[in-house]
C-alpha cells in the first residue's frame, strides 16, 4: 500500500512537467487576454502586467519554479483572480465532489441495478426497453439534456430551480441550507447520472451474462442453491468488477464531463474553473486544476483497487 | 433617433395596454419625453427633482428586498481601478462611487462632487466635494482620496487612465471638501470620465502605500457606495448588502444585491423568465431570446443604458500588406457589405446602420456627422466592381479576383454568422474568403501583435468622448504591438494625427466638432475600416424593476434608484 502510494509521486511529477509543456503550446498570454478583456490598454500597462505574472522569464526559468513549487505543495497565485490558486481550488473542491460523488454513487447502485434486471430478463421486454433507454441516455448530449431537465422541472413544472447551488435571495443557514443545496443538486446530478448510468447498464448486463455461462454457476446449482442467490451472492460480485474498473478510469472524464453540466447549471465546479482559466491563459491555476485532478484520480485508483481487494479475496493490496 | 423613438413609443403603448397599470411610469416618462423632445431640459434635472416628480405620479419606491441579477461572464476581479474588463465594471460601481454621474446626453450631473466650475482657460476645475460622505469603515471620503484616486491609482495602473488623465498635472486640496484638477492642456474629455464606473474613488488610508494590485481590498472593495461588499463565492455569486450610512439619504431601496454567474445562456434565459433573476444586462440573454422575450409578461428588453458605450462593429483592413493597401479595393468592400441586412438577420434587429468612425450617439453633443462618402446608395455593387477593376484586381477567367483569409473576432455566434455573410458577399464580388475562427488570446495576438492577417471583423467600444475611444484606431502614435484595440490597420494620415491632436486640447465645443467632422471625412474616404453597424446591447429586466435604468451607464452604476414593486 505504502509503495503504491510512493509510486505515486513520481508519476504526478511527470504529469505536472508535461502539463507546463503542452499549456505553453497555446499561443497568447494572460496578459492579452486581460488586455483584451479591458477594451484596451496602454503598453506600459501590458509591460507591467507580463513582468507581474512572471511572463517575461525565460520558460526554462518558469518550469524550474513551478516545479519547485509543486514540490513544496505550493500551486502558486492566480494573478487573474488575485488570490493563491490553493484557495480558489479549495473553494470549488466541495461542489465538485458533491457532484461527483452524488453522481457516482447514484449511476453506479443504478446502473447495476438495472444491468442485473436486464440480465435477469435477457430477451424479453424489460431487457429490450431498458436497452433502448440506456442507448438513449447515452447517445444524447449532456448540455441538451440539462436544459430540457430545466425546461420541463424548472420552468413548466415549476419543481427545481434552474441553476446556482443555493438560493441567494435567502441565504439559508443550517439544515435549511443542506436543504437547500439539495434541492439544487438534484437536476445536475441527476443530468450527468444518466450518461453514466447508462454506461454501467450495458456493461453491468454483458458481464452477468457472461458470468452466467461460468463453470462455478454450475457448481452452484449443483450444490442445489436458489437462482437468486446464486445471481446475488455470486455472479453479482464477479459481474460488478468491470463496472467498478469502468467507473475508476473514468473519474478525469467526470470532472471533464462535469464542465458541461457545471455551465448549463451554473454549478461553481472546478471544471469550470479549468474551463474559464484555459481561456483566460491563466497558467499557474489550470495547471493546478490539472495537478489537483491528477492527484484525485491517483486516490480514487486505490480507493478501486481497495474495492477490489473487498470484492474479490483472491486479488491482494501491496 | 427615430426607430428608438418608435421603440418607447410602443413600450408605452404595450404598457398602458395592461391592466395592472394605466399610468406611465417616471422612468418611462423621463426616457420618452428626454427622446422626444418634448422637454428638452428634463434630463439634466438633479435626481431629487425628478423623484419628487415619481412620487407625485403615485409611484411610491418600495424599501426591501433582493435585487439578483446575472453578470456574464463572471469577472477576473473587483479592482475596477485597474481592470476595466466588462463585467467588473456592471458590480464595482455599487461600492465604489465616482465624481460625476451622467445623463443620457452625456452632460455631467453631481455625484461625490456636488458642483464642479471649469475655469475660464479650461486649464482648471475645481470640484466641491459633498460633505459627511463616509466609506464603509467608518472614515470620511475627503479631498485627499480624490487626489490620491486620480495621481497615484487612475493615471498610474488604470488601463484608459493614463490617456484620460494626460493633462492632469495635480489634484490641489486647499481644503477637505475641494479639489482643483490643475491641466497642462485644455482636456474636454476629462469631464466624461468622472463616472464611478471609469475613474472610481479610492480610500486613501486603505491603498496608500500597498501593492495596489495585491492588496486584500482588491478583491474586498471598500468605497462609499450604496452597497457594501460581503463576499464573493468563485463560480456562484457576489453579494452586496445595503449601506445604511450612505450619503444620500434614504437611499438604497434595495436590502442587498446579488451577482450571480451562470454559463449556459439558454439557462440565464431561463432564470429570467422564472424570476430567479430579475436583471441581465450586455446581451447576458442573447438576442435571439430577447427578441422571443421582448413580448413577455415577465420582463422588458431595452436598448437603453449603453449610450456611454457606443460600441461599432467594423471590418478591419491590414492596410500595409496587399490587396488592402488600396483604397479603391477597401471601398469596395465597403460598398459591398449591406448594413440593413447585417443588424435585421444577424443582430436581430439591435443595431444601427454605421456611417464613420464616431457613432450616432455623439449626435446630440454635434460631434457626429453623416456628411461623408456614403456606402450606402442603391448602385453598390456595381460601384464595388468598378473599383476592384480600377485597383488592378480584374476578374480571372474563373470569375475570381484574389484570395484572402478573414478572421472573426471570437466574440460568439453572431460573429460566426456575420463572417459568413461577408464571405458570401466577397464571393459576389469575385473574391474568395477563407474564414479563421480562434480564441480570444490567439486572435488577439495575431492581430494586435503580429498583424498577421488580411481582414478581421472587430467592435470596439467608443465610449464617452473620441479621444478616449475613437482616437486610438487612427492615430499613427497608436500603432502599438502587443496592446490590443488599439491602430491594428496600421493606416495613418499626418492630417488625421494633426486633427485627432488639436482636437483634444481643443475647449471651444464648435472649433473641435468642425475638427472631428473633418475627421470623419477623410477617415471614411480612406476606409481603413469597414464600420458596419452601432452595437445595440440589450439588457432584459423584471417587469416589476423600477428604475435600474437611469443614466447612459444602466448597469454600471450604483442601482442606489432601483426598487421592486410588490
């Protein structure tokens, strides 16, 4: 466990030297896009800016600091948004992994859920209907599936509001407020489950399929066990590995993801933020996005292969 | 001026058709009857007047409540002192107030000053500042923060500040409540850059002496506006909260303002028309949904509160590289391009055909002028294919002439539409565009940095005076690579520079009109620039907001007027 989490460091040290590489492909400065944001700005004013933001060092000057820095746990300052790129990552971390969070645990228990009453059902109505609707889910574009949600709760039905993570005309404390955020999460969240839910449908119903050709399902039956059993205390637990593999590569495609699903709702993600800074030039934040990112899947990587190791004995942590 | 006539009348006449209300109400009134000239006087009455002129109409304000509206994009910043970006400029000035505030013509009305005297010489103005003004911490607002505001923050890091402020020698304070600009030069221009949004006023105890772009205030304002700064959740929302000590008395009506930042426009849309959010300004809604909305029970679209914008949609030509180092071939294109067609089909219907460099707007203080070559006559496009024969540009046996590549301004889907167009309409003319699409900080560069590029569709703002807005895209001193928006066509004419330079230290209002008309002449026979069309932003509105929209700065100012109605 600890050499894995040691093997770690070096592998995010790569990724944050190549992050700066391929950030500097981009052509264009912070200071452009500030200027250019500005209406306008006299050259003294754009010398000063580029000598604030450290742009007029060498790049070679620049990667040793940042490189530097990373060591020291420190992602350096915002110039953009004046503050220490840690803060700003910091204050979107939480909504972030609400959101993620919600929308693992939600597609996954979903998803599995429905591939075993697929399976369960293999050719028969249930199974090709669910079948189409996963295929649906998954073939439809998550921004247009956010504003028909909104379409339909917020403005016909008049159940959810449209956007934002609270309510600001209130600003609840509390319960009231746990409420609140709640109630604010259930379109986001339930937008980007779908995509996902779908996905694990398929994969969950393949695998109990497969599964259910195995010699132990034999043996099983020869030992007289129910079929509901067999299905739940053994083809599940086999069947539910490739969901649980699936679900872990793609956490950096949930924060990419989540940058659709954050715009539409206005929900103050870090996807958002990457999105914006990546526009905005702003170098030291999106490398930290990209560097806090990295780190987050390195954990949720262990945190699977834990998963693992508690569904399948025969694989062993080390 | 007629259309937008046209366009009160009918909200008029929309409104008294409903029967929640018969009576016009004061802002309506005021907007009509400033438009109208039907008191020609009305908007240069001080605010009290005209609010006492509201509350005998029956239009009682309301005290209370939350005022939310969206600002797209959310801004990098709050120090407007040093950042004039969009969107700083629609919350700063709730906490920071200027010197001056405007009507819709453009003349100054009393804000921290509550009198202002230019002295004979136009060397020389002295303001007398409004007395028992304190910032939201207690210390008084005094002449020293004036001084320090404009000598040591504006004219030092603000970005248009050192142009506005040029002249500036000194800022005298013979006492706490006076302060006497003092001027190399006459600068007509000074006066209109007194705003809160353009030159806010600092406190001096908080910035003297600091980083000014580091320091905690940036980020955390402190002025003496209506509203206090509370905080600032990134990706969400800002809040200000009403300032019970604020110097006009009984004023705000509002309990608290709230920015909130949403990405999706069809999602900003949608929170409108809900009520979530009861004000978006800068085309937050696009106008393809202002349009759909402009007829709704909920919310009211405007055209009004962007007169000290001014922005101009232009074509620019790279004059120094062919085929656009000639006239003729610029003319042509000029020409070539339907004006009418652009603002119904792509803008929507919000814009005005352009005539020249300095927009319709400037109309009523007689800078403009319509008295130029006119691209706009029935036999265009054949005039545009005589022109390309003369430059040496004949049609090959194809039917074409050259090839060029167009660059969008990346500035969204209209501009996307409106290259589109002009490629279809250089085809007419036996010329084949490429279209270039890229993002904001590449395009920048390549046009502002490298001049690498034949024609890019650009809008510019020309804000409240030329020598602010306009003089920066003619002027040979404003070739100046690496600063966006500033000469990018590189073209220049030594009569042009002589003009633009005596007409900024010009303080005989007719002498530097007749300068500026003279101006616009030889710049549209030149076309260095194609200006196609007046930007007109929209912002869309809670019926139910009263009075947001008061001066030629709407959002960009304090909302200390606006109230809700039950």
């Amino acid at each position: 466990m600890l050499r894995r989490l040691l093997q770690a460091v070096p592998t995010l040290l790569v990724i944050a030297v190549l992050n700066f590489c391929v950030i500097q492909l981009a052509p264009g400065d912070a200071a452009d896009v500030l200027a250019g944001e500005s209406g306008g700005a006299t050259p003294e004013y754009m010398t000063q800016l580029r000598h604030r933001f450290g742009l007029d060092r060498s790049k070679f000057v620049q990667l040793a600091v940042y490189v530097k820095n990373v060591l020291g746990f420190d992602l350096g300052y915002s110039f953009r948004d004046g503050m220490p790129v840690r803060e700003l990552i910091l204050q979107r971390l939480g909504p972030t992994l609400l959101l993620m969070g919600t929308t693992i645990v939600f597609s996954i228990v979903l998803g599995v859920f429905l591939g075993l009453v697929a399976a369960a059902h293999v050719n028969t109505w249930r199974d090709n209907l669910l079948s189409v609707l996963s295929l649906l889910s998954y073939a439809t574009p998550l921004f247009w599936v956010g504003l028909m949600l909104i379409g339909v709760f917020s403005l016909k039905l008049g159940w959810f509001p449209t956007s934002g993570m609270e309510s600001v005309a209130a600003f609840y404390e509390g319960w009231d407020r746990v409420v609140d955020i709640a109630h604010h999460l259930v379109l986001p969240a339930l937008t980007l489950s779908l995509f996902y839910m779908a996905l694990y449908t398929r994969l969950m119903r393949a695998a109990m399929l497969e599964q259910w050709g195995m010699d132990y399902v034999t043996t099983a039956r020869a030992k007289g066990l129910t079929e509901r059993r067999i299905a739940l205390r053994h083809v599940l637990r086999n069947a539910v590995l490739p969901v649980v593999t699936m679900a872990g590569v793609q956490i950096g495609a949930l924060l990419g993801g989540s940058v659709v699903v954050e715009t539409v709702f206005g929900w103050p993600g870090m996807g958002l933020l990457a999105f914006q800074s990546l526009f905005a030039r702003d170098v030291n934040l999106l490398l930290g996005i990209f560097f806090v990112s990295a780190c987050l899947v390195v954990v949720v990587n262990l945190l699977v292969d834990l998963v693992y190791f508690a569904l399948d004995p025969r694989i062993e942590v080390r | 001026m007629a259309d937008r006539t046209e366009k009160v009348a009918e909200d008029i006449v929309a409104d008294s058709g409903q029967d929640e209300r018969f009576a016009i109400d004061r802002r309506r009134f005021i907007q009509a009857s400033g438009l109208l000239g039907l008191s020609a006087g009305i908007a240069g009455v001080p605010f009290e007047a005209a609010w006492a002129a509201g509350e005998a109409a029956g239009d009682t304000p309301r005290k209370g409540g939350t005022l939310v509206m969206v600002v797209q994009p959310e801004p990098p910043t709050l120090a407007s002192y040093n950042n004039t970006s969009g969107p700083i400029g629609q919350v700063a000035p709730k906490v920071y107030d200027g010197l001056l505030e405007y009507d819709f013509n453009l003349n100054p009305l009393p804000g921290l000053a509550k009198s202002w005297d230019v002295g004979a010489d136009g060397k020389s103005v002295t303001f007398k500042l409004e007395e028992g003004v304190r910032f939201h911490d207690g210390k008084p607002f005094t002449s020293a923060d004036v001084q320090y505001s404009i000598m040591e923050v504006l004219k030092k890091v603000h970005p248009r500040g050192p142009t506005s402020f040029q002249e500036v020698e000194a800022v005298d304070t013979p006492d706490a409540h006076t302060a006497i600009f003092r001027l190399k030069r006459p600068a007509p221009y000074l006066m209109k850059a007194l705003s809160a949004y353009e030159s806010p006023m600092l406190p001096k105890h908080l910035f003297a002496g600091t980083d000014l772009q580091n320091n905690p205030h940036a980020n955390q304002p402190v002025g003496t506006g209506p509203f206090k700064f509370v905080e600032w959740r990134r990706g969400q929302l800002m809040r200000f909260d009403r300032n019970p000590d604020y110097w006009r008395k009984g004023l705000p009506y509002f309990d608290r303002v709230v920015a909130r930042f949403i990405g999706e426009a069809q999602t900003r849309t949608a929170a409108l028309e809900r009520g979530e959010v009861a004000f978006a300004a800068y085309n937050a809604v696009p106008n393809v949904d202002a349009k759909r909305l402009s007829t709704s029970r909920e919310v009211i679209v405007t055209t009004k509160g962007y007169e000290m914008d001014a922005p101009v949609v232009e074509l620019e030509f790279n004059t120094t590289r062919k085929p656009f180092d000639n006239q003729k071939v610029r003319q042509a294109i000029a020409y070539a391009i339907d004006r009418k067609f652009v603002i119904d089909n792509i803008w929507f219907g919000y814009g005005k055909p352009a005539t020249g460099p300095i927009s319709s707007n400037f109309k009523g203080t007689g800078m403009y002028t319509a008295d130029v070559l006119r691209f706009d006559v029935p036999n265009r496009m054949a005039i545009a294919n005589k022109l390309l024969d003369e430059a040496g540009y004949p049609r090959k046996a194809d039917g074409t002439r050259f090839e060029i590549v167009h660059d969008i301004t990346p500035y969204g889907e209209e501009w996307r539409r409106f290259g589109e167009y002009v490629q279809q309409v250089l085809q007419e003319l036996g010329i084949k565009a490429s279209l270039r699409y890229e993002d904001v900080a590449t395009w920048i560069r390549r046009i502002y940095t490298n001049y690498d590029y034949d024609l890019t569709s650009d809008w510019l703002k020309t804000f409240a005076d030329p020598v602010i807005g306009v003089q920066r895209q003619y002027w040979s001193k404003a070739i100046r690579p690496g600063t966006p928006w500033v000469n990018g066509t590189r073209w220049t004419s030594p009569r042009v520079d002589e003009l633009l330079e005596s007409a900024a230290i010009e303080p005989d209002v007719k002498k530097r009109n007749a300068l500026y008309h003279e101006f616009q002449k030889l710049t549209v026979e030149a076309s260095p620039i194609v200006w196609v069309m007046e930007l007109e932003f929209t912002t869309v509105y809670n019926r139910k907001l009263q009075d947001a929209i008061v001066s030629p700065l709407a959002v960009n100012t304090s909302f200390d007027r606006a109230w809700m109605k039950a």
